[in-house]
C-alpha cells in the first residue's frame, strides 16, 4: 500500500510523534511506502512531497513542530487543493491519505471523503476543542507550558505585590486557560464560554489583599470576553482565514484592573511558547497511538473515519463528527472551580 501523510492548519507537539508511528506501521510491520506532502494541502496542491523512510522519522518522536511543515490555506486554496487531489492521488499511486490537523483539516478531509478519496484524519490541536475525541495531543504539552508558567508568576507578583494577567490560547474554547488555571491555581479564571464581569475579578483581588494576599493571578483566555456593559472591548478584525484577529484580551484586562484596583498589575502573553517545543510524555504516546490506528484503519479500508481517543481505547469515528460542533467547556466543568469568573 501507497499512503499518503500530511501535517496541516496550526502545528502542535507530537506531530511528529504521529508521523514516525504512521511510518514505522506502515513501512516496518506492513510493508508499505509512505510519502510526506510538505506544508500540508499546500504540497498536495503544489505536488511536493518525499518518500518517508525509518531514517527520515529518525530522532523526531520528542521533537516539537513537524517535519513536513504546516501551513494553513485560504477557503478558496483548499476548495481548489481538493479538487485537484483526486488527479494527484492518483498520478502518484496513493491508496490512502492521512492527514493530521485540526478543525480545518479536518473539514477539508471530510470534504475529499465525500469526494470518494481514501481519507483517514487524524485530530490535532493544543486547545483540546475537536467533538468526537476526548482529547487531542498537543493540549497536555500546552497546559503543562502555562501551568509552569504561573508557578513562575506566582514568586515574582509576590514579590512586587501585583497581579499577573497571564492570557493563554484558545479562541472558542477555553480548555487551556481551565486546566493551566486549575494546576497552576490561578486565583481567577476567564473563558470564551462564560463573558466575565470585571466588577467580581476586582472584588476577589480587594479581598485576597485584605486577607494579607499580596499578589493575585488571572488565568485569561484568548477568546474570553468581558460581558456586556462590563469593560469597554473592541472586536479583532477578521483575518485572511476567517479567524479575528484578537487585539488582546491579556493587556486590556491587565490595564483596567490596574486602573480600578490602584494595584500593579502586568499582562504576560504566553502565545506560540505553548505550542512549541517538546511534547509530554502522554502527548508522545497518544500521538504514537492514533499513528498506528491510522494505519491500520487504511488497511481495512475504514475511509471517512478519523481516530479518536474514547475513555483509554482509540476508536475510529466518523470524520463528519469531528467538525459538526466545537467541544466547548461545559458548565459542570466550570462549577468544578471556584476561580472561573
Ligand atoms: O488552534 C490552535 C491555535 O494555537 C489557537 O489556540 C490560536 O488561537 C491559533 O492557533 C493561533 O494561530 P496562528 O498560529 O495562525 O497565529
């Protein structure tokens, strides 16, 4: 068999870790080729792409990044990239395609499925946000970034008696700022699922000084928004992708609450730092894992799925489900906290 990879849409640690697993199944134990397109859809479009053998994945498992590259396409790149993948797939002999990436990926891969191109996707992203798996690798990488991150924060606002706003990623879901505000206990919490009131994060910080509390940290994520009426917030512009360009929630939130609380406060935007770099230990073997099933899933012929983590097990699930809804923070998850404003 002929398979197919490709690394698409934001990068994400353990990529790598995927496509040395696709390439050790598939070359190793199956016998198989396996060819890397570069810069995801981009190198499908363009027709660039390499063989992939055990010395090409040689080294990469603990390596952040990809590769082959990533890029995100415009919608109208993609339409054009799928249109054509059918002709390319089969002027270089692929019998299955694999490619890794989140929701756009995701969406463009079901879009070939739907076309009748062997498709079998495999979920990345730091923010955790894909419906249809539990989780996804890179989120475990990034929330172990920011939750050190406010262990670090943490000495140097006590230090100075002030309060960090320390803004993470995630634009529609707030897992990151949850999980890295809760291990690195974050004494407020904002997300994109719930607009918070500026008025009940300032009384919080008034009364952990008046408890003799000299510092205070806010866990804020990208796409958290203050609720109507509560703090002047001006919409980001939209981007070339069709995502808002966010003018900063981090920095808004560190002025105003300086200038309402009379107190320091400093905005520190952890931004690509968590998306770089090594991967975890639990992002390494989830990645090696959706790897092999990847490939086993080609050889069954299960096109149109995509690998899923359920409870412990990797099941195949249908690609369509991945990209219906956003897995956003529910409620319950929210009430587990007392520090999510
Ligand atoms: O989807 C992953 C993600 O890292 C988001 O958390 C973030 O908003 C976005 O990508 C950043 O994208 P870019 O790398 O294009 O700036």
């Amino acid at each position: 068999m002929r398979i197919g990879v490709l690394t698409a849409g934001g990068d994400c640690p353990g990529l790598n870790a995927v496509i040395r697993s696709v390439v050790h199944r598939a070359v190793v134990d199956r016998d198989d080729e396996v060819i890397g397109f570069e810069d995801g859809f981009k190198g499908l479009l363009e027709g660039r792409h390499r063989e992939l053998d055990l010395n090409s994945v040689s080294g990469i498992l603990a390596r952040g990044g990809t590769i082959l590259g990533s890029a995100r396409l415009e919608r109208d790149r993609l339409r054009e990239a799928c249109d054509n993948s059918e002709e390319l797939m089969g002027r270089l002999g692929i019998d299955a395609l694999i490619p890794i990436g989140g929701e756009g990926t995701l969406t463009a891969a079901t879009m070939l499925s739907e076309a009748g191109l062997p498709v079998v996707g495999v979920p990345k992203t730091i923010d955790n946000d894909i419906s249809a798996t539990d989780r996804t690798f890179g989120f475990d990488t990034a929330v172990g970034v920011a939750t050190e991150a406010m262990d670090r924060l943490k000495t140097t606002a006590e230090s100075h008696q002030r309060v960090m706003v320390v803004e993470v990623m995630g634009r529609h879901a707030g897992w990151i700022a949850l999980e890295a505000g809760m291990a690195g206990g974050a004494h407020g919490i904002c997300l994109p699922e719930r607009p918070f009131e500026i008025d009940d994060l300032c009384k919080m910080v008034e009364e952990r000084f008046s408890r003799g509390k000299k510092f205070a940290v806010i866990c804020v994520a990208e796409g958290a928004r203050p609720a109507e009426g509560s703090m002047e917030y001006a919409k980001g512009e939209i981007d070339q992708y069709g995502h808002e360009r966010f003018v900063g929630i981090g920095n808004r939130l560190a002025t105003e609450m300086e200038r309402r609380l009379g107190k320091e406060a400093r905005p520190v935007i952890l931004g690509h730092v968590q998306r770089g770099g090594t991967p975890t230990a639990y992002d390494r073997v989830l990645a090696t894992r959706f790897g092999w099933h990847a490939v086993e899933a080609a050889h069954r012929g299960d096109f149109g799925m995509m690998t899923a983590l359920r409870g412990t097990d990797i099941v195949m699930t249908p690609l369509a489900d991945a990209t219906r809804e956003l897995k956003t923070v529910p409620q319950d998850r929210m009430d587990e906290t007392e520090a999510v404003f």
